[in-house]
C-alpha cells in the first residue's frame, strides 16, 4: 500500500506504511497548505530546486526528524547554511540512488533553479511496487517521452498553473507523452496568476491519453494502486 497525502501546491508526502518520503515542503507561507511543519514526520526529503515555494521548510523539518535531504548539491548546500548538522545526499540530472524504500531517479526539469549554478529537477520515485515521476516545476520537453520509456510510470504530478510552469493544454500533452496510468495535477490555484480550471484539465488529459485523471484537494489523501 502506498499512500499520497497532498498538502497544496506541490508540497506531498508518500507513505508505504513504513518509511516516508516528503516532498518540496513548502508549508510555512503557503496560503493552501493543510498543516504545520512541526507536524510532519518523514524519513527522506526531496527538493526539485530552491526557490522558495519549493525548498520551505526542508531544513528546519530534516534538523528536528533526522531525514536525509536529497537534491543537487547547490540546492543542498543552501539547506545546510540554513541549519548545520543535518544528513544531506547530493545527487544530478540522469542519477539513481537505491534507497531503503526503493529507488529514485533524477530527472530534467526546464525551469530556473533559485540558486546560483544550480539546476531544477524532477523524480522517478519506485516506492511500495509503484513508478511514481513528480516532474518539479517545469515546461513541457520531448524526453518526456524517454522518462516513459525508461521506467513505465503508474502516476505523475503533473504541474498545470501556468505562467512558472506548464499550463493545461501542455499538461495534457506531457501525460500523453509518459504514457501513464495516472495523473495527479499539482502547482495550481496557489495563487491567482496560476488560478486553473482543474475539471478542464481532467476533461482535456482524459481525451488526449489512457490517463484517469485524479484531483487530489490539499488535505485529501490518495491510496496509490498498481
């Protein structure tokens, strides 16, 4: 069993009942987040790149849980300035770790990076027997169609706000690309410059690929099925 807890924006958490992995914690500051930062327990942190919607509170949560903090070294090296002390493990864009949970893969994201010589990201995250990609904060790319190939991808959180990233129309066109099962649109109605209508979005994917299409509202959580 591997569970989504989403907490808004693109802040998730995934959970196989023993280790948890959390996800771009961007609570602190953020007008749709669904809980506190000392609230969350996890094992690993993943950030897809430091601005900081997305880096948040990964230093303060990794000092106080002991989680490891898993990201391009200039993303991490901005997590330790912040808090010393905490385990960091550097990784960069085509890499693959195996983990105690499963595996991770690092992927590219086209996006700025919010630190200087860094580079934005995304991942392929095995966890509980379920390919999951998180594409980061990105525009739409033609390897798309290579990360599907690689690993058969059962879900991706698909950012769909537009104007940082990916709006709808390309959103579809990505999921269409993967070739996945299933698709959890993230980044969106934040704010209003990346106010989306998420039903449009459904509707559009549904047409374009073989994805169902799952809107997960901040707070909800989604049991994830092979």
């Amino acid at each position: 069993m591997l569970q989504f807890h989403y907490f808004g924006h693109a802040c998730f958490l995934l959970d196989d009942g023993k280790y948890k992995v959390l996800v771009d914690p961007y609570f602190t500051g953020n007008p749709v987040a669904t809980a506190e930062p000392e609230a969350i327990e996890c094992d690993y942190i993943l950030l897809s790149h430091a601005h900081q919607d997305h880096l948040g509170d990964a230093p303060a949560i990794a000092k106080r849980t002991g989680a490891v903090v898993i990201g391009v070294p200039e993303v991490l090296q901005l997590c330790v300035q912040q808090e010393g002390g905490i385990q960091v493990h550097g990784m960069n864009l085509g890499g693959s770790q195996q983990l105690p949970f499963g595996k991770i893969r690092m992927t590219l994201a086209l996006h700025s990076s919010g630190v200087p010589g860094g580079i934005a990201c995304g991942y392929v995250i095995q966890m509980g027997g379920i390919n999951v990609y998180f594409a980061g904060d990105t525009a739409l790319f033609g390897d798309m169609k290579l990360i599907g190939h690689k690993d058969p991808l059962d879900y991706a959180l698909l950012p769909i706000g537009d104007n940082y990233t990916m709006g709808l129309e390309d959103a579809a066109v990505a999921a269409q690309w993967l070739n996945v099962r299933h698709v959890i649109p993230i980044h969106y109605n934040t704010w209003p410059v990346i106010s989306q209508e998420v039903e449009r979005y459904k509707e559009l994917t549904e047409t374009m690929s073989r994805a169902e299409v799952h809107i997960v509202k901040p707070g909800e959580v989604l049991e994830l099925v092979k």
